[in-house]
C-alpha cells in the first residue's frame, strides 16, 4: 500500500535505542544515558527572553519563505565575522532546522542515478535524504588510523563521470571528527575544475576543541565557494535543537530552488523561533563559549575513560560532542546464549547489562564502533564510564 520510496528509508536504531531506554526508565531503572544528539544546557536566557518579547509584540504570524529580513541580515554578518565570506541576503535560506535546508538542498541538486559522495562513518540522514531524491549514494569508508577522516586520493577514487554532489560533515556526527584547514585543502584541490557540488554541514562548527581552528570549506577559494552549499544554524551552538531553525547559505540559483521546495512543503520557519535565533546571533555569546569549555573537560574526562579499558581503542576527536569507540574486539563473546556480533548486540548487551545506552555504529555505516555523546552531566559520564568498564570486564571475564 505504501510508496516505495518509504520502503527503502532505514528505520532508525537511534530512536530504536532511545525508545528501548526509555522503557527501562519507566519500569524505574536508572539509565546512563550516552544517546543524547543536543546540548544537555537550557537555551541561554537572553534568547528566551526575547522570543517571549516577540509573541507579545505578534510576531506570531507567517515569516517570508526564506527567512525574515532581519534573521538573514543577522546571518550575512554573522558568517561574515566567523568565517570572512560575503553573501547576499538572497544567497542565504532560513529553515525550519538545518536538516530542512541540508533537504532542500539535496532535492534542488540531484536527479535520479546522480552520484552523491558520502564518507562513513556518516550523519544517519544524509544516505536516507539522498534516497528520497533518488541519487546514488557513493560510500567512501575512513578508519580510526586516518582519524575517521577522508584524503584527497579517496575522494578521488570515489568521482566519476555521475559525480553531482559531496557531503561532508565537520565536525562529524558520530565520530567527533574535524578536520584542519590544510586537510580541507586537499580535498578542495580535487574537487577545483569539477563540475561537483560540496554540501558543507558545519552544524558543530563551534563545538571544536584543543585550540583547532575551524574553517568553512566555502572560504577555500571563490570556485569552490560557488559549487559550496553552507549548513549551519543555531541548533547545537545555542542549544536551540527544539526551536528549529537552521540555514543555508550559497549561490542565488541554489538558494532560488531551495527556496521553491521549501515554500511547496513547510514555507518559512516559526517566527517566534527565527526572533530567538536573531537575538542568538547578535546577542550575548558568553553562554555559548561556556557551554564549549565544558564540553571539552567532560571529553577528556570520557576520553580518558575509555583509554582505561582493555579492548578499546578511541581517537580523541576534535569536534561536536562524541566520541566514537572501536568495540570490535568484543565481538568474539557472547551474553546470554547470543553472540555479541555487531555494534547493534554490544549496544543491547551494555543496555541490558549495564543499563547504559549509546548509539550503535552500523547506523552510520561504521559497526565496529559505538557512538558515545557526551552532551551530559559529568556525574553521568563518571558512572557511565563504570558501568561501561564494569560490564566489559564482566564480559572478558566470564
Ligand atoms: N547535521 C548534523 C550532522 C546533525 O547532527 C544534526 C542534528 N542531529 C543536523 C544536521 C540537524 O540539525 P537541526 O536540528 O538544526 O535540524
């Protein structure tokens, strides 16, 4: 009965996870939760504040479709301070969350068979969103060795003729990785004189750790700003995950087409939110920089916890708020009569085991690996890193 196109969306082992979690809570057991995908910090009270300001003075009706004046005014000058590029107002989108845009732009590029390169681990989205516009996902696999990162001569192996579009992440969603502005270099000098699209999700842009400096892969040179969709929002900088709203930035014609199949589904954001995510942008960012200092002292701490336990292996990623640690060495026991197999039965094994929940890696096309978040107290990351050790032992000493 259903479409086709439903039949070959994967269903989500992450809300599969969370839900399983969430019935253990019920039953009243403590769960140490390592599945969480947004800053575990209240939206910063400037921001709340002036949201409120705004249903009382009705900025409570339809926003233009592709954002208010005022929003992308503040976006054009924010990208203008953090990363120096220049657009236009018409060259930028606000959406209902930056997965709305990242949509949008997928459905305004690539035709049925186009290719669409995509590095693994991989955001859980990206290959489902290329599905529905009926692309071809072309996988390029990294390793923990390479730091979860692609080079230049994969990225080239990978381009063929039906090239239309490449996706990165950085930082990545799950493996915290992040790449410096000479790596991105590289892989910009393979993709100079194609005809190939760059869609540059850069929603943790902010959350990057240990002094490295981030760069937007648009500021690698004009010809590559051209063909670069920028994703950004407020999502995880400001911790506004539930207010939605997220943006894309790049040349009028892609903008132009995004904005036409926004305004044929969800139209302009909530512009209650768009005034929330304005005050974000030109307001108060101390809130905002606290959250990353804390970010990085509880990465270090699970970091260092993982590093305790033998049998795993764990780069201490640069970005977002995950780490991504390889469990394989696991997969030679097993816990209650099944064979731990792949990261799905480690995960199920450390839920019923230990009651901690992560996310397995084969989501994100990577099973030897869990992703952990650390978006969480410091007191959850210390007993959930126990309860981590404590079942591993259990398991290698049974
Ligand atoms: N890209 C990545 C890599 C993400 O992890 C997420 C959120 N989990 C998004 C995009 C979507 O962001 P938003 O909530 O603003 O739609």
């Amino acid at each position: 009965m259903l479409a086709n196109r439903v039949k070959i969306l994967a269903d989500s082992k992450t809300l599969l996870m969370a839900n399983k979690a969430r019935a253990l809570r019920a039953d009243g057991v403590k769960v140490y939760d390592f599945t969480i995908g947004e800053p575990d910090y209240p939206t910063p009270d400037n921001i709340k504040q002036y949201a409120k300001k705004a249903i009382d003075n009705n900025i409570t009706k339809y926003s233009s479709n592709e954002g208010s004046i005022n929003l992308r005014k503040a976006i054009k000058d924010y990208i203008k301070h953090e990363f120096n590029l220049d657009y236009d107002l018409s060259e930028i989108i606000v959406s209902t969350g930056a997965k709305q845009s990242i949509f949008n732009a997928v459905l305004s590029i690539i035709d049925p068979g186009d290719e669409v390169i995509i590095p693994a681990p991989y955001y859980v989205s990206y290959p489902e969103i290329v599905s529905l516009a009926q692309g071809k996902q072309v996988i390029i696999n990294t390793s923990e060795k390479n730091g979860y990162k692609i080079k230049p001569e994969d990225l080239e192996k990978a381009i063929t003729s039906k090239t239309k579009l490449f996706i990165l992440n950085n930082p990545c969603n799950p493996t915290g990785a992040a790449y410096t502005k000479s790596e991105l270099m590289g892989l910009a000098e393979v993709l100079r004189n194609k005809n190939i699209f760059i869609l540059s999700d850069e929603i943790y842009y902010k959350l990057v750790y240990d002094g490295l400096e981030f760069a937007s892969f648009a500021s690698l040179g004009e010809d590559i700003k051209k063909r670069t969709i920028i994703i950004n929002g407020v999502s995880k900088t400001y911790s506004m995950t539930g207010w939605r709203i997220g943006f894309g930035a790049a040349e009028r014609e892609i903008i132009q087409a995004m904005n036409k199949i926004q305004s044929h589904s969800t139209s302009g954001a909530c512009s209650v939110s768009q005034e929330a995510a304005f005050e974000a942008y030109v307001g108060d960012q101390n809130e905002a920089i606290k959250m990353v200092k804390e970010f990085q002292n509880r990465r270090d701490y699970l970091y260092e916890s993982m590093l305790a336990i033998r049998g795993i292996t764990c780069q201490k990623a640069l970005g977002a708020f995950y780490l991504f640690p390889d469990i394989s060495y696991f997969f030679k026991y097993s816990y209650k009569g099944k064979p731990i197999s792949n990261s799905d039965d480690f995960a199920e094994f450390l839920l019923d085991y230990a009651h901690v929940a992560v996310v397995p890696g084969g989501a994100s096309g990577y099973d030897n690996c869990i992703r952990l978040s650390y978006a969480t107290s410091i007191e959850n990351i210390k007993s959930g890193a126990e309860k981590i050790f404590d079942a591993l032992k259990y398991l290698s000493e049974k």
